[in-house]
C-alpha cells in the first residue's frame, strides 16, 4: 500500500501498517548480539517465526541483518570486536556465512505443515551497487526476481570487501536504499530502544518518547545522537537519516524495540508500538532517487548565483556560462555535485562533459563566451538528469522526465531501466 501524498486527511498509521504490502525489515548489531559477539540464536529463532507470520499475512519481506562481524569475531575466538580494517573484514567473511546458515536452518525449524516452501537468498551489496546504475538496476531486479520466487532475501553489506572509502557502514542506510530499490511500502528498524526519544535515553532519564514524527523534519537529526550501544555503527542519527531517505520512495518508518514480543505481527495488526515516520513529501522518480542515493560524488561544479536560480527556480538545465569553477576530477557521465559559491550543495547530477573539457570551456573569459552562444551554451547537465536539494538539504523532485517502459525482470536478463515510479 502506498501512502498518498499531500491528502488532506493522512491515512491513520493503522492502517498505513495494515496495509502495507512490500516491508523492509532491518535487524541491528545491538539486537543480533547482547556482548558484541556472538549471536542470540533463541531471538533469531523469534524474529524468524515473525517473519513467518508476516509471509502468512501475504506480504513480502526483505530482511537486512546485520551481525556478519560479531559472529565471525566469536567463532575466531576474540575477545572483541577488532578495530583494525583487515581484521573485521576476517571476521566477517567468516561471521558472514555463519549468520546465514543460521537464518536458513532456523527458518526451516520454525516452519508449519501448511506453509509453502520458503528460503534465504543471501545478497551482498557494496556502494559500488549503488552507485554504478547498471549494477543498482541489476541488485534491483535479482531483489524482485527473488520476492517473485517467494524466497527472504537476507541483505547485508559485503563488509569481506568493503573499505572505508567505499564503505557504506551502517545497516539502516543499507536498508532505506533497499527500500529505495524495492518501493518498499514499510522500513521497520528493529533496535535496543522503544523508537525515538526526545534525547538519547541511555544518557538523559528525562527523555520523552516520541510516538509519530515527520521524515525528514530537520528538528529530529538534532536530537537524534550518533552511536549508543557501542556495538551498532550508526546510532539513532542513522535511524532518522534513514527514515528521510526511505521518504523518498513514499516508504514510512517504524523504529522499534526487536525485543518487543511480536512486534512484526502487531505492527502487522496496526498496533501502535514504536515511533512512526510519517511520509510527508513528494516521492522522487526511482532514477532521481539513484541521484541522489550516492554517498560520495567525485567532483564539484561550483555556479554563479544565475545558474543557482536557474536549477532551483525555472528548473532548467546546467548551461556552461553558469559555471565558475570546477573541482575534482570527473568524466562524462559521472555524478558530480553542483555547489553554490557558499559551498553549499544545491543539486547533482549526471554530466554531459570531462572535467578537462569543461576546464577549457572556463578558460575563456566570462566576455568570450557571452559572446560565443556555441560554449556559453553548452548543456553541461540536462535537467532529467539533475536531483535539487531543498533547504533541509533533503532531495526533491523537479521535472518530470519521460516514462521509459515498465519492466518485469527475468533471470539472466540484463537490468532494465524502468520501473512503477519511474
Ligand atoms: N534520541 C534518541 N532516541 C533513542 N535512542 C538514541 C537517541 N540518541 C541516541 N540513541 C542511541 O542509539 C542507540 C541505537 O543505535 P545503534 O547502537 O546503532 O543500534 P543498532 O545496532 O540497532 O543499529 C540506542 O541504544 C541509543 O542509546
Ligand atoms: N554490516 C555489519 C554491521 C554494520 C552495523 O553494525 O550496522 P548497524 O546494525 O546499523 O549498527 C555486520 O554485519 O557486522
């Protein structure tokens, strides 16, 4: 079910819950593990039969668990979670296939006679998959392929080969960018907290919870702190971060305590457990939405204060006259961020031109090219290819781009541009 935009009258949260049909649920490192290593098999066996039941519901779930380095640093016989990049890498690959196997066995245990045939299918995914187009429609469609199948597709990131600079870290980024592939209808964040509290509760014992919030609203970030448990990556910040970044596929969030019994099936019954993030924005277009899923662009363009207008008011596209100055090194194609003189990122988009090209574009005189319509003109990012942030720094929908045909993936096929939204 997807939750309508700009209604006058919101869907209640029941039935926004009730009714979702595609949920992304992501299980943290502070639930999987109560020391930091090792894993809580008796709450995996919990979690499995929920996600039973929700399948008996006959809705689709995509888990994303963390818990690949806790359990490898365990069954190597550490003491504790390594620091150093070579070592946690060990320890997930290890750690990795282990979670697995034990999601599978026990998703096997806890299933009934009636039920029909159900199993894991692992997918690891890296930055790379996201920011590469063709490999994020590939992750795409092996994700639908694998829903269609009725399989649980269990998502971690590949942390055996992550480093940092490629590394997206932690798991509820992962998850919101699932949500963002999928158009998830519902992100449930199962964490060692009840939901969103008006402080972080392991520090302040006068925090209020917080029961319904907007994603995105810029007030939640300040409020929300950064690691807590010490054994999760990303802390509450990630959380809400995440919660915005699922918005924009039209997904609401719920962030809730995994240890709450039942909590999937309640959430299911329309039970209002946990803090729920309302959707309040307009959706982007799934391709606008890859824009603005990458972490990291590989250069800048930064625009005079006519172009700044241009791109935010009037919608157009990026002509080479509105450009000041280029930074870092790109090619065509590539992501590159749009920045006002300030610093501030306005837009990104998919350039039409190398760096060096549009180096020698700058190095003629603003004079030159007033006068030379062929380079003052030239489009360095189209406007179907550009994603405006708005003041939140949040991304927002501008042009409408041409409906490329819906797809319907098959094994083996190459990905496909395309899709419901798109
Ligand atoms: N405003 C807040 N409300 C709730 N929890 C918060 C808040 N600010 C920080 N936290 C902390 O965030 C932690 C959860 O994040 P994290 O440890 O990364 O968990 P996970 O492994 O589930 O992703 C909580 O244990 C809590 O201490
Ligand atoms: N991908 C890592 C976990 C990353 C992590 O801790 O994320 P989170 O559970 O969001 O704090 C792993 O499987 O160990």
């Amino acid at each position: 079910m997807r939750q309508r935009q700009h209604e006058a009258v919101p869907t209640p949260r029941a039935d926004v819950q009730a009714q979702a049909q595609r949920w992304v649920v992501k299980i943290g490192s502070s639930l999987l593990t109560n020391d930091g290593t090792g894993l809580d098999l008796a709450w995996i066996a919990r979690w499995m039969e929920q996600i039973r039941h929700l399948h008996r519901a006959g809705k689709e779930v995509v888990l994303v668990s963390s818990g690949a380095v806790s359990a490898g640093t365990a069954l190597l016989g550490w003491s504790q979670r390594p620091g150093d990049l070579a070592s946690r890498q060990a320890a997930a690959s290890v750690g990795q296939s282990a979670l697995i196997h034990h999601y599978e066995k026990i998703l096997q245990q806890v299933a009934r006679p009636e039920d029909p045939p159900l199993h894991c299918g692992q997918v690891l995914l890296t930055h790379d998959e996201l920011r590469n187009r063709k490999r994020y429609l590939n992750a795409r469609n092996i994700l639908r392929v694998l829903l269609d199948r009725n399989v649980l597709p269990v998502v971690n990131e590949n942390d055996a080969i992550s480093y940092r600079p490629i590394q997206l870290g932690d798991n509820d980024t992962l998850a919101a960018m699932v949500c963002n592939l999928l158009d998830a209808d519902l992100l449930v964040l199962l964490t060692d907290q009840d939901g969103l509290f008006s402080a972080d509760p392991r520090r302040d014992p006068d925090a209020c919870f917080l029961a319904e919030v907007t994603a995105g609203d810029p007030r939640l970030e300040a409020i929300a702190g950064g690691g807590g448990s010490g054994v999760g990556t990303g802390g509450m910040l990630a959380k809400v971060k995440a919660a915005a970044r699922a918005a924009r596929s039209g997904t609401a969030t719920v962030i809730a305590h995994g240890r709450h019994p039942d909590i999937l099936p309640e959430l299911v019954e329309g039970k209002a457990i946990g803090t729920f993030f309302r959707v309040r924005r307009p959706v982007l277009k799934a391709r606008k939405r890859w824009l603005s899923d990458h972490l990291r662009v590989p250069g800048s363009l930064i625009l005079d204060d006519g172009a700044v207008r241009a791109l935010r008011e009037k919608g157009r596209s990026l002509l080479s006259v509105g450009v000041l100055r280029v930074e870092g090194e790109f090619h065509r194609g590539d992501l590159v961020a749009c920045r006002a003189q300030d610093g501030r990122e306005i837009a990104r988009g998919l350039i039409d031109l190398d760096a060096s090209v549009m180096r020698r574009i700058l190095g003629h005189s603003r004079a030159e090219l007033e006068q030379d319509p062929t380079i003052a003109d030239s489009v360095v990012i189209h406007r179907d290819n550009l994603v405006l942030a708005d003041p939140t720094g949040d991304w927002t929908p501008r042009q409408s781009s041409r409906q490329p045909p819906v797809s319907v993936p098959n094994p083996g096929q190459e990905p496909q541009e395309g899709g419901a939204t798109e």
